[in-house]
C-alpha cells in the first residue's frame, strides 16, 4: 500500500510538471513546474522501493534522506513563493527573504544531519549517542517548522484570494489548490510522529509511513489538479457538456414527443440527430417552442384559475400544454384565452433547464393533472 501510494505521488506530480511544461512551449515553466518536480524527486527518493535498492551503495543510502528532505524544502519554498505571487505588491523583496530562508534551512538540516553520522537502516534511522539523538532531533524540528510556515502562509492566502475571484474555471481551481493546502497541513503535521519518535526512542523512519503516505497523494492531487485545472479542464469541458446535453434532450422527450404527436410538421428537416448532442437539443427546444405557439389558439380561459394560486411557473405552463393538448386533440378552439408565454430565453442551457421543469410537471405534477381533469369535464359538458 505505502509502495503504491508513493507511486502514485509521485505519477501525479511528474504529469502535472509534464502538462506545464507541455503548456509553457519553452517559456519559463514557474513555480508550480517547480513544485512537481521537487515532489515528484522527494516523494521517490523516500518511497520505500528507492530506500530498499539503495542499499547496495554505501554513499547513496548514507545521504538518501537528506535528499528527500531537501528536495521537499525547496517544493514547500515554490509553495511560499506561490503564495507570494497570489498576495502581489511588490513581492521581489519578499521572494529574496523566502529564498535565503530556504538557504538557510537546508544548510542547518545538512549539518544536523551529517553531524548525527547515523547509518540508515532500510528506512530507518537510528541515533548512536544522545548527541546523535540531539541532532537528529533539531532535523526534524527544523523541517517540521519551516514546512508549517510554508503551507500555512499559502493555505491562508488562497482561502482568502478564493472569495475575491468570481465564478468559473479559476474559482473552482483555486478552491482545489486552498484544499490541497489543508491536506498538506495535516501531511506537514505528521512528520511530528518522526520527531517524537526520534526524541523518546533514538528511532525513526524517513520513507513515507502508512498514514502519510495516503496525505501526501491528497495533497499533490488537489494542489496540483487545481493549479492546472486551467489546462486540463478545457479539455474535460467538452465531453461535459455533451453530457449535460445529452441528459437535457432525454429529458425533454416525453414532452416533445406529446407535442409532437399533435403538430407534427413541429420537426425540422432533416429529423433526428444531426451533428452534436447541443444541436440536436437546440433543436429539440426550438420545436417544442413551435409546438407550444402552435398551440395558443386552444387553451382554456380557465386554465389559471383550475391551476391555482400556488401553482408555480413551470406547473402552470405544463398545465397550458396539457389543457391545449386536449383541446387540439377535439378540435376545440379558444381564441383568446388571456394566457400568455413567457419570453424564451436568449441562452439555450437556461431554456432547457426552464423546459426539463415544464417537462417534469408535465408527466408528474399533482396540480398539472387536476387541470387535465378539469379540461376532460369541460370537453364532456360541452358535447352533452
């Protein structure tokens, strides 16, 4: 699982710094590309597989975990940076105190490290000496507090840029990223579990453990799916939309198919599907509007007041074109009836959510078939 798990950080982050690369045709690719690969290097120098093989060579295995660490410091500085470049105001001066910060961080751990002069283990590290266990300790603390302030600054800076941005692909991006930033503070606050564990035992693993592991794959997959959301959801946009498309014309069938039963010349030519699902329901809402004009002339003047007061919009059109329907069906006429049909909306996803209610009300509403039981006894008087 622990193998798996790190495998799939790491395959996350690789194809997220792989699609900005990809996106950027030779510019300089930033600090997201940044972030992907120190991940994706981090998340496979700590994985249990790497640390296992690089035991057949001494002075890989000796400084495997201070790579690891490393190279996660320099992602979580892309990450401050990234939060600097959010926040904007002259954000030079801030990125140079990041960057030396950063300096200074892995020259402290690099010497707190090689100072311990442990032997990793597997993935274990194993203090000789209390003052190994000191120095060990002080790696850890050193990593831990600088990640926090890392992922904090940026957590912080996206829930609050996330309210200013309106509506849309980059919300709903930034949404992902202020998410990634939660589960990375809860990644981030797992690594105290080495640091106690080093402090009151002289042991600890360095690899990514069962219960972090999982945090870290949240962590690059929201992070990382958000920041590039831009890209890739273009891409994902269209078979959506056909979907959406798709769904509104089944939806719209018992409708159009009623209408279309008593007007059939209501079909454009040539019928069926031509071309893309959003044509095909762009035509199916241009017919059931033609069938609904069509049938103006038979609605009943009473058909508001059998439907009530309480009755809503869509109930009440359903209503108009069950009561018409039943009229067409006699041949009855009403020339004017005081109905009128509310203006056809310019934008065809808000038309067919408008027509899916009338279509829904058509085949279920308790109010719609009150109304056709009125229209019947109506119909039967005026024959008798």
């Amino acid at each position: 699982m622990i193998d798996f798990a790190g495998l799939l950080a790491v395959v996350i982050a690789v194809a997220a710094a792989g699609c900005r690369l990809w996106v950027s045709k030779g510019a300089r690719p930033g600090l997201v590309f940044g972030f992907a690969v120190c991940m994706a290097l981090s998340s496979a120098l700590l994985s249990p597989a790497v640390t296992e093989a690089a035991e057949f060579w001494e002075p890989l295995c000796r400084v495997l975990p201070l790579l690891g660490l490393e190279f996660r410091n320099a992602g979580l500085c892309c990450v401050a940076l990234m939060a600097y470049s959010v926040r904007g105001g002259g954000p030079a001066r801030r990125e140079r105190r990041q960057l030396a910060l950063l300096a200074a961080v892995i020259t402290v751990e690099a010497v707190s490290y090689l100072a311990a002069g442990v032997d990793p283990t597997g993935s274990e590290l194993a203090a000789p000496d209390p003052g190994s266990r000191a120095a060990l300790v002080a790696y850890d603390l050193f990593f831990l507090v600088y990640s926090i302030w890392c992922v904090s600054l940026f957590t912080l800076v996206m829930h609050r840029s996330v309210r200013q941005v309106p509506p849309g692909v980059l919300r709903v991006g930034m949404r992902l990223v202020a998410a990634g930033g939660a589960a990375g503070l809860v990644w981030t606050a797992l690594s105290v579990i080495p640091l106690l564990s080093q402090l009151f035992t002289g042991r600890q693993e360095y690899a990514e453990d069962a219960y972090s592991a999982p945090f870290g794959v949240l962590t690059l997959t929201l992070g990382l799916g958000g920041a590039t959301l831009a890209i890739w959801g273009r891409q994902a946009a269209a078979p959506m939309r056909w979907l959406r498309s798709w769904r509104s014309y089944r939806r719209l069938g018992p409708l159009w198919a009623a209408l279309h039963e008593a007007r059939p010349d209501i079909a454009l030519t040539p019928p069926g599907w031509r071309g893309s699902a959003q044509l095909a329901l762009y035509r199916r809402v241009i017919e059931i509007r033609d069938g609904q004009l069509a049938l103006r002339g038979h609605v009943h003047p009473e058909v508001m007041a059998w439907a009530g007061p309480a009755a809503g919009s869509a109930e009440l059109e359903a209503a108009v074109i069950a009561v018409a329907l039943a009229a067409s069906a006699v041949g009855r006429s009403y020339p004017d009836s005081g109905y009128r049909a509310p203006e056809m909306s310019a934008e065809l996803a808000q038309e067919a959510e408008r027509l899916e209610q009338i279509a829904a009300a058509f085949g279920s509403s308790p109010v719609v078939a009150e109304v056709r039981r009125r229209m019947r006894s109506a119909l039967a008087e005026v024959d008798a």
